[in-house]
C-alpha cells in the first residue's frame, strides 16, 4: 500500500498498467520452446552492500502478450539467505545501487533518481531532470552524485530551417552519422552535481559541452567512470573524437576529473588503444584499468593496466599471460584485482597479485563467468553455460566451490530436458588442434541418426565458450533433434593472441578451413545423418554462411544467414566503425596496391553466387546500421535469381538482433520451419 501510495503522489499512472511478472509456464515434454525461451527471469546488475554482506540485482520478465519486458529488483544476503523481491511495479527499475551507508538503495524508475529502503518501502524521487538520467553513482561521502546523461549534438535539420518542423530529412556532412541502431544527434555526458540528501543542484558538465562520448557508445555504461575515495577525483573514459576521425580510431583515454578546479587532465595520453573502464583502488593508492595496445583494432589483447596514483608509474599486470582480462574488480585489501577471462571454449574467474603480477585462477568448470565482486567471506559472481542462463553464485576465493544463491529459473529449468553439452578435438588443415562444442539432443541415442547443425560464431573475434542466447540458443536447437557443432575456429579468443589474431585479412581463409574440418570429422559418428548438414549464423557467421554456400562442396543441404555481409566493397561503404573494416579486411577496395584488402575483396561472398546451390533462408532487421539491410536482400535477390529455393525474414523494426518477445518467437518459428523442411 505504501508503494502504491508513493507513486500515485507523484504523479505516477504505472499502477494502472499490468504488471509483468515471473511466468508460470509448464513444459511440454520437457522440452525447450521458443516460448519457454522469453518465460526465463533475466538477471543482471549484482551490485554489493558496503559491508559486503547483501546483494541486490534485478530480473527482467517478458511478456509475449504485450510484446514487451519489466524489471523488478531483489534483495538476497551475500551466502544466499533472505532472498526478497522489493519492488512489483508495471514500469522498470534500473542500475540499483547501494547508498548512504546500506540505509538505501537508490536506482533508475522512469528516467529519474529514486531512493528507498532495502525492503522496498518509502520509494522518494530525487532528481526531475529534464531529458531524464542514464546512470549514476553516489559519491564516497554521498553529498555529490555522478550522472550520466545525453546531450545534444550536431545541428537538427529545424535548427537550420525553424520553419520546417515537421520535415524528417537529415542533412549530414561528416561521417558517424550512425551506430549500430541510431541516427547519432546526442552523446552521453558525465555530470557531477551537488546533493543535499534529497535533492541534487548545480550539476557540472565534465565534457564542458565538448561533442564527445563519456561512456562511448554502443555498449559503455557506468563501468566507464569511477570515483576516487576520497570523493575528490574522477576518472571517466572519453574518446575525444567526432565524425571521420572517430570512425577511424579506438583511442580512448582515462581523464581525471579534478572536481574543486573543475579541470580534466589525461592520465593514459600516448596509449594509442582502447583504454577504459578504471576502478580505483580501496585504499586509494592506484587505478587499475582495461587497456588495448593498438589503434583501431578493437580485438586487441586486453591488459589490465595498473598506474601508481603517487608515482605515476604505469605497467601491465598481464603481461605474462596471452589472454584478455575483463570485468575488473579490487579485492578490500588492495592487494590484488579480480578478472574473468576465457581459456579454451569456458569463462573463469582469476586474481592478479599487484606487487608480482602473479595470476591465480579461481574457479574451474564448464561454464562462463561474466562478473565477478567481492563480498564479505566470498566472492559474487553471475555465471553461465549453455544449459543454463545467468544467475548469482557465492563462490570460496581459496577452493573455487560455488553455490548458487539465485535460483531465479529453477522451477523452469527443472521441467526442461537439456542435451548433453561435450568438448571435441580434431585436427585443423594445418595441423592445429580445433576445439568444439557438440550439444546432443535431449535423450540422445548412438543407435539413431540425426541431421547436424554447424553454428559459425559472429563477431569475428567472439569467444565460442559456454554461451547462454536468447536467441542463437544451442539447446533449443538440440531441443528440436539437431545435433549442433560449434567450432571454436581462428579468430575467436581463448587460445591465445596469435590464434585470434590470424583471422584479420583471411576472411575466406583458415577459419574457414576450420569449420570444414570440425564438421568433416563429426560426420565420421556413425549417428550422424550425412545426407542433412545444415550451417547456420550470424553477423560474421551469416557472412560465414554465405561463403560457405559458394565452397561447401555439397556438404550442406540448408542455410540461414543472420545480418550477414554479402558484399565486401558495398559494406565498406555501407558501415560506419571504419576501424574494423580498416583492420579486419585491410581497407578501401580502391586501394589495389593492397594485397591483403584485395584478398579480402576477391573473398567477397557476393563473388560465388554462381556456385550457390541449396537453400537458404535470409534474416536481417532493418534498423541494423552495422550490416544494412540491404546485404540480405541482394543475397536474397540473387539467390531467388539464380532459381534456388530462398525465404527472406525482414524485421522493419529490429536492429543487429532481435530484441522483441512476438519478433522472437517468430525468428525461432520460421528457423525450425525451414530446417525441418531442408533436413528432416
């Protein structure tokens, strides 16, 4: 009553929305359905109290029905005990965070700051900023608070004609004039305000109206920034570059932001890579955060950098190892740091030792970890595979054992019969040993035969490790009686710098040699049915797809491409990251001095249309700026013209994914569809 009281004397009508919650879905045969899929709580954000003692986190629900989610937030001590949900609204909560001393938790609703008890009462709102608030975190002393909010940039169209303000035409004269998913007309921006302990006033732009990104978009948040203890400094991460120049590069800084002189001063200048999200030691004597080594290759290893806050002094923690290190986390003493970083197809949790650089790894199994926090006689952290989606474990710092404290999906789970997920080695073309993931159906039996799936990673250089998807779902696939193989070829990380490095200027090359070689020797099983190979991916694996459907040699009887690249020199054009394209393919098609461009161009899918012969289904969503649209439907086009039997799936409202529960459910239906057709 009191929640419901609070919202109305706001002003709130979310009330009389319905409220999303946890479904009650009951399995048909045990087996996993596109709609079992969207009924999974989907967790995120474990956020630990300052005595280290609670978590809280939140769950997004999904409804088919209305077509969209809702977040709810809970509340669960740190070894599992008192597990509370705290919040059942029709509207999300977001970015929760622990604040003044554990006495509250504070957190996004609505685009604005708001406060209230652990247990989910006395919800106030603090801030009624216009435009509304991304992000935020209290300052140590919680009397400033740190924001993160958009501002304009660039010149609308009715700036320059104010009499024409209906007119929808975008004049652009530089490039980044699109992301991923957006017409690019604002940036987030760092402010700093003071607060009162109900409200927050005289906020200060860090970026000082600069036209630049803190965070850098598409997938920086608040990790990107970060207070000093003793509240006086903060560091945040800025490319500080527009229109071509940022296209061209990856060069981002870690600046300190003096909050009394009001002045930013570069901490990682002459570091020419990717150079973001620091985190302050507790005792305040360094910074520690992920840096890359080159310019414009956003695969680069990734360091943890370490800077002595005294000295100066600056050195790689990692330096020992061939592996990329993410998810940064100081232990209270401020002796060594928390990382995740994968190693042969699974994602563990490590320590680095800050005075030997001495690394230890903590947990061991099949499994992905994707976060890692310190709590008070544990270790918290969100962990993964492909038999189960996220949720929170405690695990023992000295003994690696884990205990699940979430439970979000038991119920469902329990209902669900996974197939069996193993490891499988072969040898590569060259030699190499090949690692892959085979997921076998539900009640798989050695006696029968079933058709195959090789699934191509995207990326390129995305790790193949224990991934769970919402929609590239390994077990859904099995689930349907395909067994699926998911090769861990060149370019992906986890075994090492020179394995992931290879695939950069050999798109047609060795990683494609490599799928070849890991589906040759599973169709040595006598249980598999070498007459119904399918192949199938996304983003670089719909490209994967495309190639393979000009070189397969009659391996395969069916294809689907997701958002793939068809023509190389139209996506060189058509894209706007010209880092990638710059490193990955070797650069502009006009460059004929260039071999390694021109061995990329010569490898343009687009050029073996007249050796396509087997069926394909094309998906693509029109609001994908990365790969247009307009890849899948020349492949389409040219399939249909060529005579061999083709589907187009066209999402006007989706980007690079498939981010709508109907959408969804309608991807997984028309998949199915078209390999039962093609292979069953």
């Amino acid at each position: 009553m009191a929640l419901t009281a609070t919202l109305a004397a706001c002003g709130n009508t979310a009330t009389e929305e319905k409220i999303i919650s946890k479904s009650d879905i009951k399995v048909k045969d045990g087996l996993m359905t596109p709609e079992n899929l969207w009924a999974f709580g989907r967790l995120s954000e474990t956020q630990i109290s300052k005595d280290r003692k609670k978590i809280v986190y939140g769950v997004s629900y999904y409804s088919i029905e209305q077509n969209k989610s809702n977040r709810e937030l809970f509340v669960v001590n740190a070894d599992g005990s008192d597990k509370n949900q705290i919040t059942r609204t029709a509207k999300s909560e977001n970015a929760a965070k622990w604040v003044k001393n554990d006495t509250k938790i504070a957190f996004i609703y609505d685009g604005q700051i708001w406060e209230m008890n652990p247990d989910g009462s006395n919800r106030i709102q603090i801030t009624n900023r216009e435009g509304g608030i991304n992000d935020f975190m209290y300052s140590p002393d919680n009397q400033k608070i740190l924001f993160i909010a958009d501002v304009k940039y660039g010149e609308r169209t009715v700036d320059v004609y104010p009499d024409l303000p209906q007119a929808s035409g975008k004049i652009i004269d530089d490039l980044m004039y699109k992301h991923w998913d957006e017409w690019v007309e604002s940036v987030p921006h760092p402010f700093v305000a003071d607060f009162d302990g109900k409200q927050i006033s005289n906020e200060v732009d860090l970026l000082q109206g600069e036209p630049y990104e803190s965070p850098m978009k598409p997938w920086g948040g608040i990790e990107q920034l970060a207070w000093s203890p003793d509240g006086e400094t903060i560091a945040y991460t800025c490319r500080k570059k527009t229109g071509k120049d940022y296209a061209l590069s990856t060069n981002s800084d870690i600046y300190f932001y003096n909050i009394k002189e009001k002045k930013s001063e570069n901490k990682t200048e002459g570091m020419f890579g990717y150079d973001q999200n620091p985190v302050f030691s507790p005792d305040g004597k360094y910074i520690a955060w992920e840096s890359m080594e080159r310019d414009g290759y956003e695969a680069d290893k990734n360091r943890i950098f370490l800077m002595n806050l005294e000295t100066g002094e600056k050195r790689d923690l990692t330096a020992k190892i061939d592996m990329d290190a993410a998810a940064l986390a100081w232990n209270p003493e401020s002796k060594s740091i928390y990382f995740v970083s994968s190693w042969h197809g699974t994602t563990q949790i490590y320590s680095v030792d800050i005075q030997n650089d001495s690394i230890c790894q903590i947990t061991h199994g099949q499994h992905d970890y994707l976060s890692v926090l310190p709590a008070e006689n544990s270790l918290i952290g969100i962990k993964q595979s492909i038999s189960k989606p996220d949720e929170i474990y405690a695990i023992n710092e000295k003994t690696g054992d884990e205990t699940e404290i979430s439970f979000e999906n038991k119920d469902l789970l329990a209902q669900l019969n996974m197939g069996e997920v193993k490891e499988r080695l072969c040898k590569a073309t060259d030699g190499a040993e090949l690692h892959s993931w085979v997921i076998y159906p539900p009640d798989f039996d050695p006696n029968k035969k079933y058709p195959v799936l090789l699934f191509c990673e995207g990326g390129p250089q995305s790790t193949v490790s224990q991934f769970w998807s919402y929609r590239w779902n390994l077990q859904i696939m099995a689930a349907n009686g395909y067994i699926i193989i998911a090769p861990n070829r060149r370019g992906v990380p986890g075994f090492g710098q020179k394995w992931k490095e290879q695939i950069s200027g050999d798109y047609g090359g060795q990683n494609m040699k490599d799928y070849l070689s890991a589906i040759d020797d599973l169709t040595k099983e006598k249980y598999v049915d070498r007459e119904h190979l399918g192949c199938v991916g996304a983003s670089y694996g719909g490209f994967s797809v495309y190639w393979l459907a000009g070189h397969h040699n009659k391996r395969f009887k069916a294809f689907i491409a997701h958002d793939g690249m068809f023509n190389f020199e139209q996506q060189y054009l058509d894209t706007e990251e010209m880092w990638f394209e710059n490193w990955d393919i070797g650069g502009p098609y006009w460059d004929k001095g260039n071999k390694i461009a021109q061995n990329s161009y010569a490898n343009s899918p687009h050029l073996f249309v007249d050796k396509w012969d087997t069926p394909i289904l094309i998906i693509h969503g029109e609001k994908d700026y990365r790969i247009l649209a307009s890849q899948g439907m020349a492949a389409f086009n040219a399939a249909k013209l060529r005579g061999i039997p083709a589907e187009m799936l066209i999402f006007p409202d989706e980007n690079h994914w498939v981010l709508k529960p109907q959408n969804g459910i309608l991807w997984q239906r028309t998949f199915f569809k078209w390999l039962d057709k093609w292979l069953k």
